[in-house]
C-alpha cells in the first residue's frame, strides 16, 4: 500500500460526544448564549479534534509550499517566475511577510520545495521535495504525470512526518509560493465543481483587464483539452494542477491522518485542501479556513469544503500570511472554551457571588 | 477651564509626513502591492500617530466600564439589572469573556464603575466613578443632568491620567458591562444620524419580537420627548445617554489627548467614540474599530466615524472582547509596516539575492 493509501486510511472522525461537551459548555458560560460569534462552533471542533475540553494550543507549525508553473508561459501574472525561487530565499532569510506574521503569531515557518524552477542547494535549510523544476504548460500538455501527482502529495505527508519527530504539533498552517499559481488552482475549483471559469477567476497578484482575459481563456482551453474527471482527485492534480498544490494536499492529509487541525491560507492553499478532501472527505474535520481572499473562487472553495473564514482583510498574498494570523483567533477559540467561567461557576443568577 | 475643555484642546493632528512615510514603505515592500489587505492603511494610521515608523505597541490596556440604566424598567433586556453588578464581580474574579481574552492578547484588564446600581466596597479593585446608581428612566425625564454628563466623561479622562502614571500606554481599548446599554446607544446613534430607529435597532443579548418591538417603541419615544439637539453632544449624552457611555467617550478623549491609539469595541463603545468624535473631531485620528457588531446600529456608527473593523466573527457581548482580539491584528499591522523587507532590502528582481 502506498504512502497516500495508508495515509487517507487513517484518517478518521473527530469526537462527536466531545463536540457536544463543548457545545454544552459555551451555552452554559456567563454571558449571552452565542455572543462569542463564530469562535464557539469553532472551539468545539477543535474539543473534538483534541478529544478534550482542554485544547491548548502550543506548537504551531506553517508550511509554506512553493513550485512553479509552465502555464506562466501564457502571460498569466504580473510578476516573473524567478521571483519564485527569490522569494524561497527570502524566506530561508527571515524577510518576507510570513516569517514577520509567524513571528507575531508564534509559529515555525518551514519552507518546501515541491517544484520550483531552480538548482537549491542540498544544505539550503528548506524540505527539498522537488519534483520537477516546475509543471508543464497545461494548456497544451497534463501540467504533470499521475506518478508526479502522487510524489508531490506524498512529499507533504512526509514533511508533516518530519517535523513530527520533533514533538507533537498543535495545530499546521499552509501556504504557498508560485508566481501564477491562482490560474491552477482556479482550474482546480472549475473542475471539481464545474461552475463557470469567468465567476471563479481573480487578479491574483494584481493583473489587468487584458491578463485577466487571457487568464479566464487559458483555463477553459485547458479544461476543454483534458476533460479531468471530477470523481479523480489525482486526474485533476495532475492535469491542472501544481506541485506545491499537491504538497498543500499531502500536508492536509497527514495532518488529519495525524489528528492536527489544519488552517489553509488563500485561493492556493484551499485548491490544496480540496484536493485532499476529495481524496479523503472526512479530511474536512480538522481543516479551518483562515480568512476569505480577494480571489472570487475562494468563496466557493469555502462552500465546497463546508468552512466559515475566521478573517476578512482583503489579503490577497498567500504564503499562509492569513493562516497565521487566523491561529490566533482559533487559539483564541480555545481559551473561551476552557477559561470563561460557567453560570454554575460562578454563581450569577443568584447571590453567592457578592 | 474644565477638565474636558482642556483635554479637548491637547488633542492634535496625527503626524501626516509620517503616514505618508509608511505607506511609500508598504508599497515598497516584496509583496504584490496592497496584498496585506486593510492592515496596510492601519499600520499607517499607527505609525502616524506614534510619529514613527517603528511602531511597538507594548503596553496594551483594556478598560470595561459598567452603568446601569432606568429605562430598562420598560422590559427591553433579556437579563434583570442586578447581572451589571455581579457581572463586575467576575470580572474582578477573573473569570469573565474579558478576563480570558484579555489575557489571551496580553492586555491589562481594568474595570470602571460609572453608575452601577450597587455600593461597591471602596477596596474592591476597579476604579470607582461612580455617578449616580444607574441613569434614570429616559421615557420618562432625562437619563441625567448636564452636570452628571461632564462627570462621566471626565471620569473616563481622569482614568487614562491614572493608567499613564503606571507609564506609557501603547493601545487602549475599550469596553462595557450595562443591562440594557444597547437601548441608549441606539438612541445615542439615531439622535446624531436622524436615520429611522428601526433600521437601527438590535437584539442586544437576544430579545425576542416583543422585546424588540418595546425596544424600538421605547426609543422614538424618549427621542420625541426630549428632541436633543445633535449638535450638542452633552446634550444627546445627557437626554438619552449612559454614565459607562460618557465613561467611554471620556477614554477616546483622554487617550487622543494623550496620543494614546484607542480601538473601540462593540455597540457601547463605539457609541461612546461617537459622543467623544462629536465634541472633538480629530479624536477620530485615534479611533480604531475592532469588529462589525451582529447589532444593526453598529455598521451606521463605523461609517459615521468612517472606520473600518478589522474583524467579523458575529459578536454580540461586549466588555471589550472584540477590541482585545483587534489589538493582536494591530499590532501585527505595526509588524507588517517595520519588519517585512522592501524589495531593494532583498534585492529582488535583480540577482543579488541567490
């Protein structure tokens, strides 16, 4: 059995009972049924998750995946593919947005190479899982073979593996690097939910009108040449996806075959998620959405995977920048779960309190 | 001179050239341009008012201010009075929303007596402003005199001057504890606005049709009684007012005075920075909005005081919890802005960098 098969076999239900207790809890806390919005169904999933009322989230871990993709190719995005590889360097450097945001979040930032169009060296401290320098033009070609697809998604299985030999992992984010990679993940979400390409496509990192055309063009030519059938998670990867999509799949899946809760980022990391989750439905337990993306298709990747966004800031950046900032609020979640004191506590209602 | 005037006058234009400086350096950073959503104009905003572009926002305080009101004889709460003054019990204990997520965001957790129906003991740690016990019932006379409305607020004043004695302050935010508060703030907003009660009105803790119908009945009636005229804050404050609500204005104007952020939470609060804004316009240089409130009247406040929440979880409770979650986002702002490098810092686009 195959890494992949025996990772999605274990992968299982999240506590219903547990789930309850919390619930039962929040209702009976000193202060208005349901006043704590959308941190309460949240704080019960990640009970459910823990097993536990007691959810404390100490190790946070982000992963941000970058690749490269042979559609740029096609005048898709504004900025040239090098700045892919760059960016992995100012990653490793400490510059870039998300080593700021994981530093204010307090999580680990760990970069992946899935694909990206550059020779790193073996010591630059990054997980090297590369599987080639960058897809296919998928508008003329499969972005990648099957064979590819499975590698990529079994290199995030590995690196949640890896940095589990460190100790226990509270809770992953995902994020990701690819100059052009809203054009796969838009084909992603088109394939799987067959809705039309001009309501799911976005500006990425800020195309114009003409590119947007071209953009919207090149992802239905693609799906009209390779038909990927939607009931074929690894057709639709390979066909038009990316490597680090298949990455941000393999990260969710171990993370769930492993009992972490996941926060998947934007438009890319969410193409990620849906890909794990049609592999593996119940995969959609431990996975919480961090924020809604200016990319239009992220609604429906949203609707589709059954997720309520914690953030709303018109981030349209990636590298798991919003995942991090929404770690916050989910450990908010689980303060307000445990620490905020029931009617019973303490009393109110009646006059032992004074 | 009164307290108030004299604060009114310490309260001064944010730094503009700064603000200008900022927003060249977001701009300038290896992202996609405006990527990072509304955190980018609110870093500028704080680097303005800090003067700097090394903005750290270290000492963050919260202070939750509590009132009880008259006119919450007509039935329009859920919760009987006396929960106010128990519910400050257990905010002294510990054990409340705002104890747990204060903590959580690393602030100070302070609480005011503004007009509790209650004789707290002098010992008891909050601070004691208290200026009558509770307002009385604005359907029928005014909720109080002129007088105790300057009292209010220069109680809200007097507080910043003690917090600041204990040292600088980074960011301030504000809070309420007040059965039936929602009542006057709605008043307070349709008294400045002239917009139609209905469209303003809420459910406050979550009162049912009846309530709700009371409720709005209740404040066209106090609004036709009294006809405030909205160019007189003091006026609206003391007709149709809270003493916690002149409380919160006094905070808004006591921390813009001293140069101090101020992010303001829910219905209450933000009804309290409206009666602040009014007596001193570029207090509003100050104000930040932490969330859109489930609360109707909330979203015609923020564009009154053209603010824009940084987040949108559901709230409906109060004390400050939404404004403690704000500061962690505000303060990743003032992270975003210092820490992340431009792409002359990293070279990229050239080959520097590899």
């Amino acid at each position: 059995m195959s890494l992949l098969e025996k990772t999605i076999k274990k992968i299982y239900s999240t506590n219903a009972e547990v789930m309850q207790l919390a619930l039962e809890r929040l209702r009976n806390q000193a202060r208005p049924a349901g006043s704590l919005g959308i941190l309460e169904p949240l704080a019960a999933r990640l009970a459910a998750i823990a097993g536990s009322l007691n959810v404390e989230l100490k190790r946070k871990v982000v992963v941000t995946c970058a690749g490269d993709h042979g559609v740029v190719a096609e005048g898709v995005s504004l900025f040239p593919q090098e700045v892919t590889y760059q960016m992995v360097f100012n990653f490793v450097n400490g510059g870039a947005s998300i080593n700021v945001l994981g530093k204010h979040a307090g999580a680990e930032v760990n970069v992946a190479d899935f694909g990206v169009n550059y020779d790193f060296k073996p010591e630059l401290p990054i997980f090297h899982k590369k599987v080639a320098k960058g897809t296919r033009n998928f508008v003329h070609e499969p972005a990648m073979s099957r064979e590819a697809a499975i590698s990529s998604i079994e290199g995030g299985i590995e690196i949640v593996e890896t940095l589990l030999e460190a100790g226990q992992i509270d809770m992953l984010a995902t994020g990701d690097m690819g100059i052009g990679n809203t054009t796969p993940s838009t084909a992603i979400i088109a394939a799987f939910s067959g809705l039309p390409v001009e309501e799911l496509v976005g500006r990425g990192t800020g195309i114009g009108d003409e590119a947007l055309k071209i953009k919207t063009a090149v992802i239905k030519k693609a799906l009209a040449l390779h038909q990927p059938d939607k009931s074929d998670p690894l057709e639709v990867l390979a066909t038009v996806g990316g490597f680090e999509i298949g990455g941000l799949a393999g990260l969710v899946l171990g993370a769930a075959a492993n009992g972490i809760p996941v926060v998947c980022d934007g438009l890319i990391s969410t193409a990620g998620a849906l890909i794990a989750a049609e592999f593996a439905p119940t995969a959609k337990e431990y996975l919480f959405a961090s924020h809604r993306s200016v990319e239009a298709g992220h609604k429906f990747m949203h609707e589709r995977l059954e997720l309520t966004p914690v953030l709303d800031l018109q981030f349209r950046l990636g590298e798991g920048t919003g995942a991090v900032l929404a770690m916050e609020l989910l450990d908010a979640a689980t303060r307000i779960l445990c620490d905020i004191k029931t009617f019973a506590e303490v009393a109110i209602g009646d006059k032992n309190i004074v």
